[in-house]
C-alpha cells in the first residue's frame, strides 16, 4: 500500500435505510458513551463522601472504567467478525446501559467499581463500531459530513461531560450522573434495531478462532498501561515499586503482543494495516490530538478552580464555548471537505489549535471570562477540522474489509493520546510549579529592596484592615500565597504553551497523508 486509493471489492452496496438516520443510531450511543468519560470528575469527592471512601479511593471509578474500555477497543473488528457488526452494537449499548443503572444503585465503593469495569466494557466499543457503520453507509462525496457528525460526539461530550456533571451533582445527586444514560440507552437500541444493519461481506464473514493469547497480551499491555497512567503522579511514579512493576508488565505485553500479532495467521488485531503510510500517519496525529486536547481539557478547568476560584459548575460553564466553536468546526469541515485537500485542513486545524494554545499561555490570576471564552472557542473550531479530515484521510487507502480492524486502532490511539495528556498535566501542572516556586523564592530575601518594600505594604494594609498592628508571620503568609499562586499561573502558562508547540511540530507530518479529496472517489468504486 504506497497511499494510493483502493478500489472498494463491494461497492455496489447501500444501506436500505437514510444514511443519516443510520448515523443518528449509532451517534446517539457514542455520544452517551464519550460524555461518560469526563462527566464523573467533578462528581468523584461526592461518590468517595457518599461510598465512606477517600478521593484517592474513588479514582479507581475513572481507572477502572478506562482499563476495560482500552482493552475492548481494539477488540472490536474480530468482535464484529465473529458476531456481526449489528449485534455487537446492540450488545455494546446493552450492557452500557444496564451496568450504567447498576453503577447508580451500587452500595458501596467495590460494587461501583465492578459494574463500571462493565460499563467500560460495553463502551469501548461504541466509537470504532460507529465510525465503521458511518464510513460504510455513505458515500464518498458526504463522507467528510457524516465524519463531522462523528466529531461532534468525540470531541463536543468530553466538553459537556464536566458541566452536566457538575449540574446533576449540585441539583440532584451524583448518581443521576448514572441515571441519565438509561433513556438515551434505551432510545439508541430501538434506533439500532430498526435502522443498523450489517454489509455482505460482513454477514457472509466466516468465523475465526480466538487468539488467546493475543487477548492476554492485550489486556497486560492496556490494562497495566492504563493504571500506570491514571494512578502515576497520585503515588510519584517510578518512586513506587508497584508503579514500576506496572511499566514492566505493560512493556513486556506490548512486546509480546506485536510479535504475536505480526506473525499468528488469524491476528486479533491485524497490525499489518499500519505498513500504509496514510493510516500510520493518521493515527500519529489522532494520538498528539488526544495529547493535546484531552489535555488541555484537564488544564483548564484546574486553573480556574484553583487560581481564579471558580467553583466546578463555573469552570465547566467557562469551557463550555469550546462546544460552540467545535460544533461550527464540525459543521464547517464537512462541507469543506469536498472542496479542501484533507492535508490542508488538518494542517489549518492545527495552526488554529497552537493559536488558541498560546492564547491561554497568556493568561494571568486577573483573567477576564472574556478572554477565557475566546481561545477556548477558537480551539474547538480547530479540532474538527483535524479531527474529521483524519478519519476519512487514514483510511482512504484501506479496503471495505480493512475498515473495522482500522477504526480499532485509530479510536485506540486517539484514547491512549487523551490519557497520556491527562496523566501530564496532573504531573507537570505540579512538577513546573514547584520549579517555578524555587524560582521565584531566590527573590523573596531581605537584601532584595523590593521584597522589604512589599512586606512593609502588606504589613501596612493588613494593620489598616484589622485596627491592629499584624505580625510579621500574617504578612509573610499572604506573601507566600502569591508566591505559591504565581509559581502556579507560570506553570499552566509553560502547559499551554508546550500544548501549542506540540501543534507546530505535528504540522508536517499532516501532509504523509493520502493526497485525495473527500468528494471525489476514483474512477469505478468507492475510496476508503
């Protein structure tokens, strides 16, 4: 595979239904399954209160969730191989949506936990599920707008996770948090059933055996890796044993995996496919977008909350323009695709990306919500506009029956890039300000004029505030507190900025992908 397009060996067919009402089945669940990602964080001091557990105790409700999602992602092709396509989907959505109400019922922290390892489960397949059934059931010419719906749920929920949550949890009770997916569950399954079907090829598949050992190799390498990223700043990383057993198993089942896969006859996840140069590129760039804006996505929050003192209702409310700009994003890629080479717009999208990046590395403690608002819609205009040329530019090269397989890996990827972005920000937002406080302290002495010159201030305003004379220990206290806050600013400064470099430097590998345009297929079949 040298980047030029494939014929399609089954072209001829076409959903019996709309294709877009095909893509609101499948949306709705994908949607319901992205926002469960994110819309727990700000409710997790309420399930430790509610559970009798300690925060560090409640984290393992995310970590676990994300453990069995990553293993079922790449799962998916041999899943919908085996199965059917459509019956997994409505698998997937089943088990969501039932352990999602066993999630809000559970009494007591290991119950949660367990039921969230199969909600995870029935999650983790949703988006390569969804994005194989919209590349499928349209046509070249509108397969850049279908993307773009795709794009409004992997990029628009993780947005609105936090500020839903957040609400559900202020106005009612953190296990509505659970509760809401029941309808949208339910509606999703009765879409699918009516709507959903499964190409030929896929219903005249003939079963493969189970790669067992691929499996366990597999979940060592995701399962470890994934604890390892979650739990890594919590307990200092390679400072604990535990830890540094986690990194071994997890590079030890990475290792055994890719030999595995490479050389069994009927791999679990073909890895092979990577061998085409678009597709590697594509998932390069999703995984440095999952960095980049899963990351941010956790900065920015923070920063609010522990600089400008708003609550987690507030902060949400604050990142919410990011949905605005990234449904215009979605809606604007879509069509544009037909009309713009996907490598100009990936490389336009993260242009805009490292734009908006080093806007927020401007902010200060006085930061207007103004100011928050613009860069913030900004950013999410620029993420669809890598996010849906990418999905059509990675597999345009691949064939109907490479299509599966290719949406495992790519949604994979696109994962592990948001955990890796969430798991460096918890470090270094804690890591840079320490080194920024060392900074700065070299400055707090009484031979620096301006240092003795503040303290008499401060000791001034604090006397005239109080009546009485203060002690020196009070305004060394409200001196160290700007310190410490400084210290902060200048580490989610040194986090966005570094966010918009990483942008930069992903620009040239946005022209490694497949020079073709979303509306116009080769002569006598359909591109992938």
């Amino acid at each position: 595979m040298d980047g030029n397009p494939q014929p399609d060996s089954d072209s001829a067919w076409r959903p019996r239904h709309n294709p877009w009402v095909v893509a609101l089945s499948v949306m709705l669940a994908t949607f319901m399954e992205v926002l469960d990602t994110t819309i727990l964080n700000v409710a997790l001091p309420y399930i430790a209160g509610g559970m009798a557990a300690s925060n560090s105790q409640a984290t393992w409700v995310l970590t676990s969730y994300l453990v069995s999602n990553a293993v079922v992602l790449p799962l998916t092709d041999w899943l919908g191989r085996r199965f059917g396509r459509r019956n997994l989907l409505l698998a997937c959505i089943v088990i969501f949506t039932i352990s999602s109400a066993a999630c809000g019922a559970a009494s007591n922290l290991g119950t949660l936990i367990l039921f969230r390892v199969l909600q995870g489960a029935g999650g983790g397949g949703l988006q390569p599920i969804s994005q194989a059934i919209l590349l499928e059931s349209f046509p070249p010419s509108k397969r850049g707008q279908a993307m773009g719906l795709f794009a409004l749920g992997v990029v628009v929920a993780p947005i609105f996770g936090p500020l839903l949550g957040g609400w559900l949890t202020d106005n009612a009770n953190w296990r509505w948090c659970f509760y809401i997916n029941l309808p949208v569950g339910l509606l999703a399954i009765l879409l699918s059933v009516l709507f959903v079907e499964d190409p030929p090829y896929l219903r005249n598949n003939r079963p493969t055996k189970v790669d067992v050992w691929g499996l366990l190799f597999l979940t060592l390498w995701l399962g470890c890796m994934q604890v390892l990223l979650d739990k890594g700043q919590e307990d200092d990383w390679f400072g604990a044993v535990w830890l540094r057993w986690m990194a071994g198993f997890s590079f030890l089942g990475l290792i055994c995996f890719v030999i595995r896969e490479m050389t069994v006859l009927e791999p679990l996840v073909d890895l092979r496919i990577l061998k085409d140069r678009s597709f590697a590129t594509g998932v390069s760039l999703v995984f440095l977008i999952g960095v980049v804006l899963y990351g941010t996505l956790a900065a920015l929050p923070l920063f609010l909350q522990t600089l400008i003192s708003y609550t987690a209702f507030q902060s949400g409310v604050a990142v919410s323009p990011r949905g605005v700009g990234a449904v215009a994003g979605a809606i604007f890629a879509g069509r544009m695709l037909g009309h713009m080479s996907a490598r100009s717009m990936v490389a336009l999208g993260f242009v805009l990306l490292a734009a908006s990046s080093f806007l927020m590395g401007n902010f200060d403690i006085e930061i207007s919500q103004f100011n928050v608002i613009v860069p913030n819609i900004l950013n999410g205009f620029g993420a669809p506009l890598v996010f849906v040329p990418l999905t059509t530019a990675a597999v345009i090269t691949l064939r109907r029956e490479q299509m599966g397989n290719a949406t495992g890996i790519f949604n994979l990827l696109r994962n592990i890039g948001g955990s890796v972005g969430t798991s460096l920000i918890a470090t270094y937002s804690q890591r840079f300000a320490q080194v920024h406080q060392n900074f700065l302290a070299a400055y707090y002495t009484p031979e620096n004029p301006n240092y003795r010159d503040t303290l008499a201030s401060v000791q001034g305003y604090l006397a005239a505030q109080s009546g009485t004379v203060p002690g020196a220990q009070q305004a060394l206290g409200v001196l160290y507190r700007t310190l410490t806050d400084q210290a902060s600013l200048w580490s989610y400064v040194d986090i966005f900025q570094w966010s918009g470099y990483v942008c930069l430097a992903s620009l040239p590998l946005a022209f490694f992908l497949a020079p073709a345009k979303g509306a116009k297929p080769p002569a006598g079949g359909m591109m992938h």
